[in-house]
C-alpha cells in the first residue's frame, strides 16, 4: 500500500496548498516523488519522531495540514505523548500515517511490529483510525482524511487481494453472504479467509470488513444476520487488548444483540520466540493457513 499511498499524496499536493508532509528520515526509495511536487513542504526532521508530531501540531495550528509518516511504531508509539497532548487534546487535523501495521516489518521484530497501534490511537480522543484492505481503498482514505478535521491514523500494509474486488473505501462493507457465521476483519489479514481454498467453508461465512475506527454505527442488516446466524468471528492483526473484536464486542452488548459464540482470531505475539516472515507470523498466529482454518470450522460448528 505505500506505493498507491504516494500516488495519492502526489495528486492531493496538486488539490491542496496547505498539505505539508514531514517524516523522521524514512522512507528512502518511496517517497521522494512527494519531496519532488512539496519541495520546501516536505520536512524530514531526522530521527526525532516526538518533535517530528509537535512540528506537525503547529503547523496545525497555523493552518496547514500536516501529514506524517513513519514505520507504524515509530508513529504510534515513539511520540504518543505528543500525539495525545499537542495533537489529540487540541482536536487538531494532524494526518498520522504508519506504514507496516501489525506483522508488515516480518524479520525485522518486534520493533518494528506494531500490534498495539489500534488500540493505543483508539484510546485518545477525538482520533479517528482508518484502515485500508485493498490497494484501491489507500486513496479514497486519503482523501476522506484530508477533509476530515479531527486527528487521524492511518494504517498501511500489503493490500489484500479479494476475488471480485469489494465495494469502495467505506466505515463497513459487506464482502460475501454466508448461511451460518458472520466473520468482520479489520484490515489486509481479512483477505486470507479467500486463501483457504475451501469453498464449502467459505460459502458458511458472511464476511464483512471494518475500514474506519470508532464503530460509531453498525449497518441494520448487519446486526439482523448475527441475530439470525449467532456466530461472530473478528479477524485483526492485532492484539485482543483494545483491538476490533473489544470494540465490536461493546457495542453488540449495548445494542441487546451479543450472539451465542464469539470467536476473537488475533495477534498471539510470539509464541515460538522466534521472528519470520508476516506471514509466518500470521500462520503462529492462526491468522492464516492451516490454523485460521481450523479456527473458522469450528466457530461454524461451534
């Protein structure tokens, strides 16, 4: 996704006069077509994340708009207090972007994992997170952003490749119908439920995708199948801890509507103490292959 999210900074400069876009010195052999279209509106300011969030905060302030970008944890996690205070607590319009959500750095570890970045935005206020499946969706977030005035977050990884394609960019989107369980994704790690190569387990499953934190609404039909079909399955690469399958689980109690089974498919972390590639990493994690489908058949038959 980080190449279709540069074409897209490319056409918004062409929009937009007040875009600037800031980073701590990444993003080498990627982003220098922005640099070219910014010039002295593209800023690195060197391995300096926290100040890199409180130069975008002013920049806010003064009304620019700011957009910065970063391997994901370096941007959620290294200048959270400044993303908090100088951003969040002012409901200013900075553009935070993490490339590599989740698994997405694979050999490179845990430090450059992000399986809390969901949950540690979701915590502060005013910050809306979005986050793309398939490469089609990066620019239709990015320009929803831009007009967006509230803080906001930006996951990217690699796009998901679903067959038929899916409906654009939008908070919900309901990708299969299915007779028995309805499975909602956050994410790229959604689109391995269409790797499993079982299409009798795939046409029990009513497949739905979540693209935009919080869950402020949920669709009506959405809400009458898990009544009907009373199993739920929530997909993320991410920690159970503040991650989707915490926040749909809250508002399917608020609403009267919790199912008989819920099913919460996450990142478990690192069970072997090892690293491996992202999908590796998936697969320990029963986010992908034989496992995932393990998991899924019995959340059917449960």
């Amino acid at each position: 996704m980080r190449d279709e999210f540069v074409r897209a900074m490319v056409a918004l400069c062409g929009a937009r006069s007040d875009l600037v876009f800031i980073t701590a010195d990444v993003g080498y052999m990627a982003v220098e077509a922005v640099a070219d279209v910014l010039g002295e509106r593209f800023v690195n300011v060197g391995i300096a994340e926290q100040n890199m969030v409180s130069v975008a905060a002013g920049l806010a302030r003064q009304g620019q708009l700011p957009w910065v970008y970063g391997i994901a944890p370096f941007v959620a996690f290294r200048p959270y207090e400044q993303i908090r205070t100088d951003v969040c607590l002012h409901e200013l319009p900075v553009k935070l972007v993490g490339n590599g959500g989740g698994y997405g750095y694979g050999i490179m570890g845990a430090t450059h994992h992000a399986l809390e970045d969901v949950g540690a935005m979701r915590a502060l206020p005013h910050m809306r997170v979005y986050v793309p499946l398939t490469a089609a969706d990066v620019a239709q977030a990015v320009t929803l952003m831009a007009d967006d005035p509230r803080p906001n977050y930006l996951r990217l990884n690699a796009a998901a490749q679903i067959p038929g394609g899916a409906a654009p960019f939008a908070p919900w989107r309901k990708l299969t119908s299915g007779r028995r369980c309805v499975v909602i994704g956050l994410g790229p790690v959604l689109g391995n439920l269409f790797e499993l190569a079982d299409p009798a387990l795939l046409d029990e499953l009513e497949i739905w995708n979540v693209g935009l934190l919080p869950l402020d609404e949920m669709p009506a039909d959405l809400l009458t199948s898990i009544q009907e079909k009373r199993r739920v399955v929530a997909v993320e690469e991410h920690y159970r801890a503040g991650g989707l399958a915490e926040a749909l689980s809250l508002q399917l109690l608020e609403r009267g509507a919790g199912p008989l089974s819920f099913t919460s498919l996450h990142a478990t972390g690192y069970p072997s103490g090892r690293y491996g590639s992202q999908r590796w990493h998936q697969q320990e994690s029963a986010l992908a292959g034989p496992r995932l489908r393990a998991r899924l058949e019995r959340a059917v038959l449960g």
